[in-house]
C-alpha cells in the first residue's frame, strides 16, 4: 500500500494583517507550524490558537531548523535579507535542500540577491507576492505572483493554493516581485484617475454615488471603483488596510525598473510625483485611502454624496 506523502513543515514569519489569516489556512490544511513574528506575544498567541501543531520558536534561525519550508510576510525586501543572514537568522537554520518562499512585496534585485545567499547553502527560493488585501487573505482568494525555478514553484504550490485562488508562474526568481510593483502602479494611477473623475463630477453637480454606479457598469470600471469609493471614501472610513506608504514604495520599485530598462515612463514618472507628494505629512500607518482625501484638499471638494449625508 502506497503511503501518502509527508505534509512539510512550515514556517512563517510576519504575521500582520496579511500573514496572521495566510498562517491561519496553512494551520486548516495540516502543516505543522513554527511561528515568528517582530511581536513575540503576537506569535505566542497564534500558536496557542493553533494548539499542538504550532510552535512560537526564539529567532528566525530556530524557524529554520524547525521546518521544510519558510514563508515570510514581511514589508520589503531589506526585511526579508535581514532574516536571512542577521545573527540568528534563517541561514544559521537553514540546510540544504529547504527553501524560502516570500510572499512580501519586495524589490526584485534584492529578492535575486538573497536567492543567490541561499543558492550557496543549498537552499532554494520562491517569491509569490499577493494582491487580493485582507479580504483575500482572509477568505482564502489571494492572487499569487511568482517567480522561481519550475520544481520549486511545483513544491510550495501546495501551499499558494492552500492560501489563494489563482497562481501565475512569471518566470525567474524576482519575476513575481517584478510583477507585484507593476500591478500596484497601475493601481496607483487608476486611484489618482478615478478620485479626480469623482472630484470633477461632484463639482460639476454629480452625485459621486451614482457615478461610481456609472463607472462600474461602464469602461472606467475598476478594483478602485468597485472597491474602495462607497466602502471607504463615501462612506468617510478611509480604512483600508494596506498602508499608503507601502504603495509609494511599490511605485518607487516599478520607476527603478523602468529606469534600468532605460524606457521613458511619464505618466508612471508623475504619478510617483504625486503619491510622494500626497504622503508628506501623513502619518506612517496613513491608509492607501488617503490618496482620495488628499485630491480632495488640492481641489477644495469633498467627494460626499447626498445619499449618504
């Protein structure tokens, strides 16, 4: 009788908005689980929750040595070389033949850098960025973006699918993060687009909540308009979880590479302009949201819709 194959061991280290429920599903579909997170409390208490098949180890070091695979969720991709080869860090845990998978929103030369660290040990290495927000992470309908050698994109596939809803192979380590930052300054651009659409329209008379129902059932429909206008700015929550800073960030990624490859980008290369300036003055945790209310201050109007008043 065949047995089944062994469930690898995994660990994860940052356990945010986004790695707290992505653990939570690795924990539902079996794994066996060594938690790490800046706030050690945090992970204690994650791995109480998760019972016997969880463990909250010391160092990233100790994450290694405990698991087959590692997964980070961590801002960028100095964060994720800082876990690697710190004192105490994954490789003074790592042997060979285990493999690094980061799920962070990360620079593509970086990630490429610390897969050539690892590479020296032996040790493999995946990127898989997200989109999808904390809903998706909670509900399991993440979309992954990655990068990294056909056998070991079939290895932690288990996992992406344990996570997400769709998995895109992008090509070479780095191809995922490549990815990620592109997609977010699309994003970028179509939020600048449709708050300054809605600032025009209200000015003009509009009711922004029915031009946002226009908008999705027309050629400007986006993620923004179906996500972000009645939910957080209408509504005046301006709550979303993935923090402002973090795009500025991506879109500074995505003009490096644009830069590298020596194409001229204006319209990326003011849109970076723009969100730089809208994050002056913000405070750090500042939601991506307050991209909108920042087009209401350079306007002087307030997107609001009668309905809601």
């Amino acid at each position: 009788m065949a047995t089944a194959p062994r469930i690898p061991s995994v660990g994860f280290i940052g356990l945010g908005v986004m790695g707290e429920p992505m653990a939570g599903h690795l924990a539902k579909a079996g794994h066996r689980l060594a938690l790490f997170d800046a706030r050690p409390r945090r992970a204690a208490r994650l791995a109480a929750r998760f019972g016997a098949a969880a463990s909250a180890p010391h160092s990233p070091a100790e994450v290694a040595r405990a698991s087959d695979i590692v997964v980070t969720m961590v801002p960028d991709g100095q964060v994720v070389r800082e876990l690697v080869t710190q004192p105490g860090g994954l490789l003074e845990g790592f042997a060979e033949g285990q493999l690094l998978l980061d799920t962070s929103s990360s620079e593509p030369w970086l990630t490429r850098e610390t897969g050539a660290r690892l590479a020296e040990r032996g040790v493999a290495m995946v990127d898989a960025p997200v989109s999808g927000a904390q809903w998706g992470a909670q509900a399991a309908e993440l979309v992954f973006m990655v990068g990294g050698a056909a056998r070991d994109v079939a290895r932690v596939r288990p996992l992406l699918d344990a996570m997400g809803k769709s998995v895109f192979h992008l090509g070479a380590l780095g191809s995922g993060h490549a990815m990620k930052c592109l997609n977010n300054l699309v994003t970028a651009v179509n939020f600048l687009a449709v708050a300054e659409g809605l600032a025009i329209g209200t000015k003009q008379g509009l009711d922004p909540a029915v031009m946002t129902d226009v908008l999705n059932a027309s050629t400007g429909m986006s993620w923004v308009s179906q996500t972000h206008v009645r939910q957080r700015i209408l509504s005046r929550r301006f709550d979303d979880p993935f923090k402002l800073g973090l795009m500025v960030k991506d879109i500074g990624i995505a003009s490096d590479l644009a830069r590298e490859s020596q194409l001229p980008v204006p319209v990326s290369g003011l849109v970076q302009q723009l969100w730089r300036a809208a994050a002056q003055g913000t405070p750090a945790d500042a939601s991506v949201s307050e991209i909108a209310r920042w087009v209401e201050r350079l306007t002087g109007v307030e997107i609001a819709s009668p309905a809601s008043a």
